[in-house]
C-alpha cells in the first residue's frame, strides 16, 4: 500500500494543512520531527512536504532511531528539503544544526513497548526530552513544541464530563504501566522549568487516542488492533466489555492541532487535542470499524498478557476548549476518521 498514491490521503495532508492555524510562520524555517516514523511524527513529515509544493520552503529534518527506517517510509518523497538525522532517546544527540522549531514526537506510545521497557520508558522520555530542550537553547530554537499524552490525567473522576488542562487525576507510582503517563508528566515538567529558568519557548500537547493510515506494524493498541482485524478480514476480538469511555482523533486532526499549537499556542502552556464531536467507548470503535468493514465484534476471555497490556482508565474524554480558542476546530468524527484510514489503507485511490 503506498500512501502517496491515494487521493483520499492527499486529501487529508491539505485539509489538515488548511486547518492549521498560522502555519504561515513555518515558511523558510527549519523544523526538527523525532520519532517521525510513528502514527503521528509521520503524517506531520507528509504534511509539511505537501506544503512545501506551495513553496513554502521548509527544511523539515526527520530524526529518528534507524536512518533507514526513515529513508523507507519517506523513499516515495522527492524533495530536496527533507534530511534525515539518526536520534535516539537514550543515546547523546550526534547531529547538529541550527534548528527554528522542534516537535518532539519520539517515544514508546503503546502498552507493549511500554510494559516490556518500563526503565527505558522513564529514561528515554525524560532524558530525551532533557537532551533536546539543552540542545534548543544551545542553538538557538525559536519553539519547542513537546508530544505529551492524554494517558498524564491517569485514573480521573467518572463524574467528570471530560478533563481539562488543570485536571490531575490518580496515578499508581507503584505499578511499573505507569512509567509512561509518571514519565510524560515530568518531561511536561521540564519545558515549562526550561521556561522558567532559562526563557526557552515551548509549548505542550496531550494527544487523545490517535489513529490513521500511520499506524505501525508494532503499534498494539486497542483501537489499532481492530483496524488491523478489519484489514485482514478477521472478526474484532474485545478481550473486555469495552465499555471504557475515550476520546479519539484521526491523525489529520491531530496534527493540524499540533502545527497550530506550534505557531499560536501561549509560551509555557499545554493543550489537549481533541475532537468534541470524536469520543465513544471501546466497544463502539469497534463497532464502528466492524461496521464499515463488514466483520463482526467478538468478545473473549483475556489472558495474562492482556491484562497486563490493558489500561486501568475506565475515562479518558478531554475537553478541547481552550485549543479551540485558538482557532482551531477538528474536522473528523469517529465514523469519518474510520472510513479514511480503512480506505486508504485498503488501497483506494
């Protein structure tokens, strides 16, 4: 399946670009994307190289932990203005450049990377951030613009409609699944300390439950899986009652929320990317992709490794008022954003 050859996936880098507030700004800097061969540093790369037809001329340097890896998934790019830079979390930065904005999008993201690699979890999402932050204030960086996740308001109140920015739900220090959300708090941390004491501008994002024609072979999250069933022609296995509440956003989304972020976004604050109009339970994201799949949802009894993979947050809905008070609106509901992925993925044009 090759990305680029679909419309319906062009379609969407321009409307996630249309919907970028104050992308402008980006024309002629330097952009720095780690993790950019995961679901959402991924589609970021696409879109800035599909703004770079309208001459924008941005330098955009994909950094991640395997050059080639890069060099595969972007083989079908042609354009002069995209470089790839070898980075990895937990290893000193070797690349240097004079860098305007970074979107620092790198880390283990789903429950498998993160049950097996707890310690290297913790370490690489604090020391890599810590590496990047030292090295933007180094050189010079206008902004630097941190992935966080919407897993840091850990186990909230079901009274709750959804959570904003200044909710803090419970978090089991005590339970190795936490080294992500415990480790993506502190890194949060760090920016705004690298605010404070050294002026460095940067921003935060808390990302909902993403997904799209990004997704990776390795990703084993919930809602990946059933799009991955639905590809093969297999029935959706619910290996709980799925009755857990989320928020989900299809990367188009997702990314036009993060560039607009980068460009308007208040220094030292955090914003959590949501669609208001994008939120069910599990079990009816499977639904819905089993729906336009045409399979069936089957529901079976976990083993260890599922319940050790499952996450403890019966809520996860985020309130998307104040990104929106920026400008910016999301586009797909949670049966749009099915259709695109499965679509395109299945190799229409």
């Amino acid at each position: 399946m090759d990305l680029y050859e679909s419309k319906l996936y062009i379609k969407d880098l321009k409307c996630a670009l249309h919907n970028s507030i104050g992308i402008e700004k980006l024309k002629g800097k330097t952009i720095l994307i780690t993790g950019a061969t995961g679901t959402i540093g991924s589609f970021l790369v696409d879109m800035l190289i599909e703004y770079n037809k309208q001459n924008a001329g941005i330098h955009i340097i994909a950094a991640g932990r395997s050059v080639d890896r890069l060099a595969h998934r972007f083989e079908r790019v042609k354009n002069e203005k995209l470089q790839y830079v070898f980075f990895d979390l937990l290893q000193p930065i070797s690349f240097d450049a004079e860098i305007d904005y970074i979107i620092h999008a790198g880390g283990n993201a789903h429950p498998a990377a993160f049950n097996s690699d707890p310690v290297g979890t913790i370490v690489g999402n604090i020391l890599g951030t810590y590496s990047l932050l030292k090295y933007s204030c180094e050189h010079g960086t206008k902004r630097f613009c941190y992935i966080s996740s919407g897993e840091v308001y850990g186990i909230g109140d079901m009274k709750m409609d959804s959570y904003d920015e200044n909710y803090c739900g419970y978090l089991d220090q005590t339970s190795p699944r936490t080294s992500y959300p415990t480790s993506k708090r502190t890194a949060e941390t760090l920016c705004v300390s690298f605010t404070k004491q050294y002026n460095l501008d940067t921003v935060m994002v808390r990302p909902c439950h993403t997904y799209g024609p990004n997704i990776t072979d390795t990703d084993n999250r919930a809602n990946v899986q059933f799009i991955h069933n639905a590809l093969k022609n297999e029935n959706i296995i619910l290996k709980s009652a799925g009755s857990q509440m989320r928020s989900y956003c299809y990367v188009a989304d997702c990314a036009s929320a993060i560039i607009s972020v980068l460009t308007v976004g208040e220094k030292g604050q955090v914003y959590n990317i949501a669609n208001s109009s994008a939120k069910t339970t599990i079990a009816g994201f499977a639904k819905a992709v089993a729906d336009y799949a045409g399979c069936k949802v089957v529901f079976a009894v976990p083993d260890e490794v599922d319940v050790a993979n499952r996450s403890p947050i019966t809520k996860q809905v985020l309130n998307s008022d104040k990104i929106e008070a920026l400008g910016w609106k999301g586009q797909y509901s949670v049966d749009e954003g099915i259709a695109h992925t499965l679509s395109i993925l299945q190799g229409e044009k």
